[in-house]
C-alpha cells in the first residue's frame, strides 16, 4: 500500500517496529523478516524523505526528526489497520432476507425507525414487516412463515432483545372533560362508553379493571386500531390503549396517564425450535441482546 510522496506501509512499519524494539535485529523478528529487510525499508524511508531518521549507533533511536514523523507513522500505520478491520467486517457483514412479523401498534410506532437505523447498520440485510395482530404474529413465527417477530409479553425465558416497555393509557378526543389531565383512574371513566380491544390489550386490561374492583362492561369491542381511533375522533367513545399509539394519533386525540396502569414488554425474538438466521442474529445484537 502506498501513501503519499513514495511513502509506503512497510517502510512505517519497519520504522516504528525498529524503534519499539529498540533495534533492527528485534524488530525483524517481531515482523517475521529478515534483518537486510528491516534495515533496507529503513534506509529506503529516508532517502524519501530526505533526512535521517534513526540514530544507528548503540540501541536504535530515532532523530529529532524521526520523533516528529513517528507519531504520524502511527497514526498511518492505525488507519490502514482500521482500513482492514473495517474491509473483514464488511466481507462477513451479514446478508439475506429477514421477514418480521409484529402487531399494527409496534409497525406504526417502533418499525419505522427501527428499520431506517438497520438499513444504515445492515446495508445487505432486507427486512420485510408482515403485520397482523398479535395471535397470527405467533402462529406465523412458530410455522416459519416469518423468520422474525416482535412479540407481546412472552415468557421471560424466550430469547431475543427487549425492544421497548409499553405502559397503557386512555385515549380520549382532545376536548373531553379529562383531557387536560395529568393522569386519571379507571373511576374517572365510568360515566364514558368503553371501547374494547382484544389481542394482547386484553389481558392487563381485564386485570385493570378488576384490581380497581371495577367491572370491565365495554361498549363496543374493535379490533382495528384504525376504526378505535376513528371511533373515539367521533366520540363514539374512549378507550384504553398502549402508549406506542402516540406515534400515530392527531391533534383531534390525547392520551391520558392511566394510574394504575400496567405495561408490556415488547420482544424481537426468532423461532425457538430451530437455529437463527445470522442476519437475525445481528439485528437482535444491536439493540440489546438478552440470552439466546
């Protein structure tokens, strides 16, 4: 490799090795050459730059002005080795196809920016969003129809990397009497038709309900995020969803803190009965991996 003015790596690193070996015998034996080698890339550098470098007398030592060219030999010599790692990561970078599945609130609220950063991360990595809710998410992952999914609280010993915790709120049209709350209890909701959601909103909100002592008597149940927004935004009525919602609701609608609330655990996982695809793999390592 050569760098300017007829400069090249080995006259560099037959430099600096001399000096950190304190002499040409040593530094031949630290860069697996002989000494003639060593001592001809030496001399070879300084006719290039027209001076001398090393004090050849005694232990080898550079000159003053092979102290002042020492630094910047190793920042040469630092930039081509950065230059190599960076050239070996990127011939084992991964690459392939991950297709992931997750539910509407994670694809609206999470994948975006999720996805923009592994484009720049993984530029050999397509990852392909399959949404459905969250039962057809888990059924597709354990068919293998996807390689990938970003699941509701799963068990805590499923393998993968915590993508985010989601607390639940209410959602409420920006000119209810509660709006303008801090917060707001399951209390405060009991004059407000309910709209009700199933798939893993379901659970902690049975569970809401009934550790206020509450009963759940819902309204309307809506299994499309689309129509439970477009329902509160006519003051059909309100509802309790995940945070995640903010990412996709206008100015018409605000959420509410919920006291007490509950929240998920959101999870990029891959099958459990077979090995991982390495481009999986990668994508989970990058965020936070936990065990596999």
């Amino acid at each position: 490799m050569r760098v300017a003015h007829g400069i090249n790596i080995a006259q560099l690193r037959a430099f600096v090795a001399v000096v950190d070996e304190g002499g040409f015998g040593s530094a031949a034996a630290a860069l697996g050459l002989t000494q003639s080698a060593v001592s001809h890339a030496v001399a070879s550098l300084e006719r290039t730059v027209g001076s001398q470098i090393l004090h050849r007398t005694g232990a080898a030592s550079p000159t003053a002005f092979g102290q002042a060219m020492l630094q910047h030999a190793r920042a040469a010599l630092g930039a081509t080795e950065a230059i190599s790692d960076l050239s070996a990561t990127h011939r084992a970078a991964p690459t392939g196809v991950i297709r992931l599945g997750a539910p509407p609130t994670v694809c609206q609220g999470l994948l975006p920016e999720l996805i923009a950063r592994w484009r720049t991360e993984f530029p050999r990595v397509t990852v392909r969003v399959f949404e459905g809710e969250d039962d057809e998410v888990t059924d597709w992952l354990a068919g293998h129809s996807i390689e990938a999914a970003v699941l509701v609280d799963p068990p805590r010993s499923t393998p993968g990397a915590l993508l985010a915790t989601d607390k639940f709120r209410v959602l409420l049209p920006v000119d209810h009497p509660l709006a303008g709350r801090a917060s707001v209890t399951l209390s405060d909701l009991t004059n407000d038709p309910l709209l009700f959601s199933g798939g893993s909103c379901e659970r902690p909100i049975q569970e809401l309900f009934r550790d206020a002592n509450i009963r759940l008597r819902p309204t309307h149940h809506v299994r499309e995020l689309s129509t439970l927004l477009a329902m509160v935004r006519s003051r059909i009525g309100i509802t309790i969803v995940p945070s995640l919602v903010s990412a996709i609701i206008d100015d018409d609608l605000v959420l509410v803190a919920l006291r007490p609330t509950r929240e998920r655990r959101l999870l990029l996982t891959g099958a459990t009965d077979t090995p991982w695809h390495p481009a999986l793999t990668a994508l989970t390592d990058s965020i936070a991996p936990q065990q596999r």
